[in-house]
RNA sequence: GUGACCGUAGCUCAAUCGGCAGAGCUCUGGAUUGUGGCUCCAGCGGUUGUGGGUUCAAGCCCCAUCGGUCACC
C-alpha cells in the first residue's frame, strides 16, 4: 500500500480541467480541492468536527510559525500535528517559504538558506532547505513543502532568474536532506519564474522533472494583475506532468478556484476565505456581500438562500449581521464556516461537473453569475463619472 | 439663592495672539490571496446652546438668556 498516490479520475477535453483522488496516510481527497488554511495550527475560531462538517478534506499549516510557537519539537513530543490539534484528516505543511518574501525587513538570504529575526521575540533563526526537512518530519504532515523563494512584484529580469534557479537547488537539496527522514510524508516540489512566462515554462520543466510526486506554484497572486497570473499559470500547465497532482499555493478566491481549475489545478489553499469572513465579507454565488452592511439589519432568511452550511441552516442573516457588529466571538465562527463551506461546495461541484463532462457550462455560467466586488464598485464608479459628466454638460 | 467652570458633528473632544471648523469613535461603502488575529482606504455628517453687541474678521472678546457640572450658603 503506497503511502501516496495521485489518480485521474476524469478529465475536460475542452480544458486542462481534472478530477482526481488522492491518497495520504490520513485519508484520501478528492481534487479539485480547496484546503482551509491553519497557520498556527488552528483554522482561525473553526473546530476540526466544524471543518469536518463544512467538508474539509485536508488542511494547511505552516512551518514557520510553529517553529517559532510553540516549537516543532513540542509537537513531536506530543505525537505530530495530527494528535496535537486533533485533526485526524490529511495535513500539508507550507515551508515558511512564503514568510521568506512576507517578513522580508526580517531576514537575509543566502546560498545556505534564509537568516530570520522572529517577528515574536526577535530571536535568530536560520531556515536551510535542510532544516526546513527536520521541521517538517517533527510537525509530520502527510504533504510537505521545500524551503523556496517567492519574488516580489515587480521583478527585474535577473533578481527572477537568481530566485528561480535558487529555489531549484534548494529543492535538490531539500529531496536529499528528506531521505532521512520519514518516508510516509510526501515532499512536494514548488515551481517558481516570478512574473516571466519564460521562466516559469523552465521551472515547471525543471521542477516537473525531479522526483516529487506531486508540484506546488507558488508565488502567485502577490500583487500581479489577475490577467498576469492567468498567463503565468498557462504557461506552467503544458510542461507540467500530467499524473502529479498540481497544488496553486496561496490561491484563491472562488472566482480563482473556478479558473485556476480551468489551467490545470488540482489543489488550492487560502487565507482569503476566512481572513475576508472575519472581516464581514461573506461569499454568494452572485459575489461578495459585506454582511455588515445595513440591509441585512433585518434580514430573515439565511445569508445566502440555498446554503447548506451550519451558518445559514441555522441562523437569520439579521443574527449574522448583528454579530458581526457587535463584534462577537461568534460570528467569527460563522462567518469563518460559511466561505470555508462555499469554497468546498464549489469545489465539489466543479468535480462533479468534471465527471459529468459539463465542466466548461458549469464554469462559465458561475463566471457569468459571480461578481467579485471589485468590478462592482468599478462599475459604480464608471456610473458616477458618466453621471459626473452629465452633470457638467 | 450665590459663585466658579463648561455648552463645537449622533458620541468623546481639538482649534496657538480673534484670521478658511478639525480628529477619534459611530454611521455609509470598499479592500484583503502559501494569515505578523479586530487591519487598511474612502465617504456622509456643522446656523460652534439661543438672542444681541464689539470688530475688516468672533467657536474665541462683551451683555443677556437657556441648559449642565461643581463648590458654598
């Protein structure tokens, strides 16, 4: 019994689109999956029976920040990730990767690896594609991350090729330090290329060639122009092997799951969903609504009609609305189950529509009806100039 | 009853020698993409208690009046 292993279910003949199943030590997922995110061991005010209620399938945690807090040595003592946060489901540990490019001011970078100063305590710690290895078998997540380098938006040309070919032998390195440790985990390798469809194409045939069951693009959706990142992505899919699976990391929001399905991906991981919900912004198929706002004051039915999350079945948008408001605990809670349970409906219906062969419908009539906020409040903007200028004329 | 102090946005308060009336919160919207856990951006909102006066100019100075707080009788 292989301890991983990636399955093609079905696939789109009019897209890159495919429905999968993959297998872990912890359980089996369905792909295209959306996989809530846990930095600190913990999907922000959400249980694990609630997470397993919305239908979470696997979920993410970071190496960075329980490295720091409260230690991965810690976590081992008490039997890894699973038994410490009581997740018996799959886990995938990011690197600290991305906390490389995000904490930049704190770190230094070099051929051994990354210097860090904690954002806690201003303690010095050094991540090496090694250690990162060590980190990640004491956390014992069934999919693990490399150690790699995310570029900033904008990129010169040579600062993109020196991060990608840095990150390519770091992946080299992390695969040889990996082989001392457990071999039930499962090391993903992450393409990168900055903002060059050139350089992206030669990562993901480099990182495609090397012997990682399954590939993670990372750094993505860091500030580039969405038409940016479609191309990106487009130019990554061909030269990707077609039997491992494909994680976009740190993407995205349902509009991105439904395209970023469409290019090829298999797996998706996000802070979007729960951060925005916090925030009072909660996800509909007609688009975002801030349920703030004051015309959900009285609302009497559900947040979203049709919903099938704990949150709608069971509370008025009046009661959601109001909680948000008074900043109770609760509605973090619910807010934080009602986007995780939309972006697992999404992505099981998008496998559904794959294995159905209506996959490109089902995309372009949710496309069709799903309108991210920003275009609204473009289109409001475009009406108050028109308005404007017939003001003026 | 006497005296002192105070009345500025819905709330809490700024405004130098008299010189274009301002913040925070609330409210109305928006943003957030491998999470540094209540963040960021924008907007609405004013007859400065009221009535007079002085002045080129008054939230500010003078008079009256109404309201409040405190102290004393």
């Amino acid at each position: 019994m292989p301890t991983f292993s990636f399955t093609i279910d079905a696939e789109c003949p009019a897209s890159w689109a495919r429905a999968g199943t993959i297998q872990t030590p912890h359980g089996t997922i369905s792909t295209p999956i959306f996989m809530p995110v846990g930095t600190q061991a913990s999907v922000k005010s959400v249980s694990p029976e609630e997470l397993r209620e919305a239908g979470a399938q696997i979920i993410l945690a970071n190496t960075y920040h329980l490295m720091l807090r409260p230690g991965s040595r810690l976590i081992a003592e008490f039997g890894g990730l699973h038994n410490f946060m009581h997740w018996d489901g799959p886990i995938l540990t990011d690197s600290g990767g991305f906390q490389v490019f995000s904490l930049g001011h704190l770190r230094k970078l070099s051929e051994e690896g990354a210097a860090f100063k904690s954002h806690l305590d201003g303690s010095a710690h050094m991540l090496t594609p090694e250690s990162v290895m060590r980190i990640e078998s004491e956390l014992g997540a069934d999919i693990i991350l490399p150690l790699d380098i995310c570029a900033s938006y904008p990129c010169s040309h040579e600062a993109a090729q020196e991060a990608m070919e840095m990150t390519h032998r770091w992946a080299e390195r992390a695969l040889v330090a990996k082989e001392q440790y457990r071999p039930e985990q499962t090391l993903f390798g992450i393409v990168q290329g900055a903002f060059e469809p050139e350089l992206r194409r030669q990562s993901a045939c480099y990182i495609g060639n090397l012997p990682f069951p399954g590939l993670s693009i990372g750094g993505l959706s860091v500030g580039e122009p969405k038409a940016e990142m479609w191309e990106l992505l487009s130019a990554v899919t061909p030269e990707l092997p077609r039997d491992k699976p494909r994680h976009l990391l740190g993407v995205g929001s349902p509009e991105d799951l439904v395209m970023g399905v469409s290019l090829g991906m298999d797996m998706f991981d996000c802070v979007l969903p729960t951060r925005v919900a916090r925030h009072g912004c909660l996800f509909t198929r007609q688009g975002r609504v801030n349920i703030k706002a004051s015309r959900f004051s009285a609302q009497h039915g559900p947040v979203e009609e049709g919903c099938d999350c704990y949150t709608c079945r069971n509370y008025s948008a009046a009661y959601v609305h109001h909680l948000a408001r008074a900043e109770e605990q609760l509605y973090y809670r619910l807010g934080s189950i009602h986007n995780i349970r939309f972006m697992l409906r999404l992505a099981s219906e998008i496998r559904a529509s794959i294995l159905a062969g209506t996959f490109p419908e089902f995309r372009d009539t949710f496309l069709a009806q799903y309108v991210p906020t920003s275009e609204k409040v473009r289109e409001d903007q475009r009406e108050k100039w028109k308005a404007a200028r017939s003001r003026l004329s």
